[in-house]
C-alpha cells in the first residue's frame, strides 16, 4: 500500500512530543508516539536549547523507535506565539499583503527578527477588513532547525497550535458548531481559542500551573501524558478556578463580538478530561465534550498501549500533518 511517512514535533515549555504518522489511501495512521523532556541550557535569564545533547537525544530514539520518516513539521505551543488582529487597509491586494505587513506591521511590533503568517478574517463589512497575525521567533526556529538537519532531519513546514488544532477537529468532525471554544490543557496552563464558522478568531493563554491543583507530592513522571489532576476534590478545585478566570474572558468576548461559544471542547493533557467534563456540568449553558482519538488512526502496536491514555494529547501534532499549510 502507499504510504508517505512525515515527523510531527510539538515543543512545550519543558517537553517536547513527537509522532511518526503514515498517510494511507484508506486513513492517515499514527505508527510512533514518542515524548521526552527537553535539554535546556540556562544563560543568564535566557533559556537556550543545549544543542549537543538534542541532537544526541533525537538520533538515539530515532534508532530505538525505527523511525524511517526524515521530513518534519514542528508546531509552536501557544507560549512561543504573538498572535495579533491587524487592520488591513482595504487598497491592499492580496498578494500585497505579506509584504505590507512585513512592511508597516511586523516591523512595528518588535525590533527582532521573526516568522510570522496570517490569514484573511471573515468580514461581514465591506469597509472593514482584519487578518490574524502570527509570529514567532526567526532565532528559535533556525535553531531547531539547525538540530534537526545535525539529526538527519528536515523541517519542512511551521504551524501554529490553534491552527492545528482547527484542522483535527474540522477532520474528525462533521458536527462542529457555528460558534465553539477549545479549551486546551497543558502542564502550566489553558490555550482558550474562540472559532466562529471554522475560522479561529481569538485566543487566550492563561497560566494555570496544575501541580498547584494537586493534592500529592508530584515527581518527575516516567509517562508525561499521564494526567496530574485526577482525583475529583483536585478536579473541582481546578475547575473552579478555571472558570473564574474563564468567565472573564467570555464576558470581555461577549462585550467586543456579541457571541458566545455554543459548544466547550475539552483537549491536551495534564487533566482527566471525563472528570472535568462531569464537573463542568450544570455550571455552564453551553454543551460540553471531550475531544477524541479514534482507535483506527493507530497502529496496531499503539492500540494496545489505549487510546484512552494517549487521549487528546495527540491533536494538534495529527492536524498540522494532515493540513497543508505551510
């Protein structure tokens, strides 16, 4: 049968996950799931990545796991991204519009140099007219980069969390509201994004680090998708916490757009989201699930692991192989 192999690498603020994925005529197949911490270097107040030791890191579980596929995707967590509604004068063509951002825009913004893309928003005015602006830093991406290329590997393609996150959910579902919210956990927050017709309109980080939610002493974990927050006094405790600050932003939404999301879709790690879906229940109007992981998008081999411990860890990482955004 056909196959093409591609590497998704999803970086984190202390962890990285990787996934080896097939693309079949029949349906895309995660073959590899790999997750490991990163080797950090501290100077100073910044934090740079200790080359040598991920080059070493990367080329040694490419071994172990087998992992034949060399082109790779790398998708930015929310915490890397600066992401920006920009008005756009209506005289400015299309194929204008990368150059006068750059232009009159990006470099306003910061004085270092950054990637960045952007999409046309949807306008219901012809006298306005918005993209969503996204960058991230030009240094950290050749720097992965550069890694990568010593591993044997090439980056092929940069995408955004919550891009990605759209294009899983707009694959696996043909349900999907006209107006929801994602909800995106991870060990040290919530990426909230707010999609109205299929198309992101906003995004909220905030920082909720989860151990602060625990009732028990936590300790580096061998398994880094084994959720921290699973006892229910630990998941009513976070959930009422979540929800006053959550609140507040859908309220400052509400003011400025005059929506809310119809549906809460719960996805990521680090919380058991069934217990958190229970407990949400009957605190808010809106319907509320939990995002999914088909057991036939896994390879025989994963599927004995469970989907159900691999929950909706793997979202992001699925959607930004299966789009073709570059």
């Amino acid at each position: 049968m056909f196959q093409r192999r591609f590497l998704g690498i999803e970086i984190q603020d202390h962890y990285f996950k990787m996934i080896e994925l097939h693309k079949r005529k029949t349906s895309p197949v995660v073959q590899h799931v790999i997750t490991h911490s990163i080797p950090w270097e501290t100077s100073g107040a910044d934090h740079l990545l200790d080359r040598e030791k991920f080059i070493w890191l990367l080329n040694r579980l490419k071994e172990e796991q087998h992992i034949s596929a060399r082109t790779v995707h790398l998708v930015m967590d929310s915490q890397f991204i600066s992401v920006y509604k920009q008005p756009v004068p209506i005289r400015i063509k299309d194929h204008e519009l990368r150059s006068w951002l750059k232009r009159n825009v990006v470099s306003k913004l910061t004085e270092k140099e950054v990637i960045f893309d952007f999409f046309p928003m949807r306008s219901d005015s012809l006298a306005e007219r918005k993209v969503m602006l996204f960058m991230v830093s030009k240094e950290f991406i050749v720097s992965i980069e550069e890694i990568l290329a010593w591993s044997g590997l090439e980056l092929v393609a940069v995408h955004f969390s919550s891009l990605s996150l759209n294009d899983w959910l707009q694959f696996v579902r043909n349900d999907l509201p006209f107006h929801f919210c994602t909800f995106r956990f991870s060990t040290n927050g919530l990426e909230l994004c707010w999609f109205r017709n299929g198309q992101l309109e906003g995004m909220k980080y905030l920082t909720f680090p989860l151990v602060s939610f625990c009732n028990r002493v936590i300790y580096p974990q061998s398994d880094l998708l084994e959720p921290i927050l699973t006892e229910p006094s630990e998941i009513a405790r976070f959930g009422e916490a979540m929800l006053a600050r959550v609140d507040q932003e859908m309220e400052r939404w509400f003011q400025e757009y005059h929506w809310l999301p119809d549906e809460w879709i719960l996805t990521g790690e680090g919380v058991d989201l069934e217990l958190l879906r229970e407990w949400l229940y009957g605190h808010i109007p809106a319907k509320i699930s939990v995002d999914q992981l088909p057991d036939y998008m896994l390879s025989r081999k994963l599927r004995k692991v469970s989907s159900k411990r691999l929950g909706a860890s793997l979202s992001i990482l699925i959607g930004s192989l299966l789009s073709g955004r570059k």
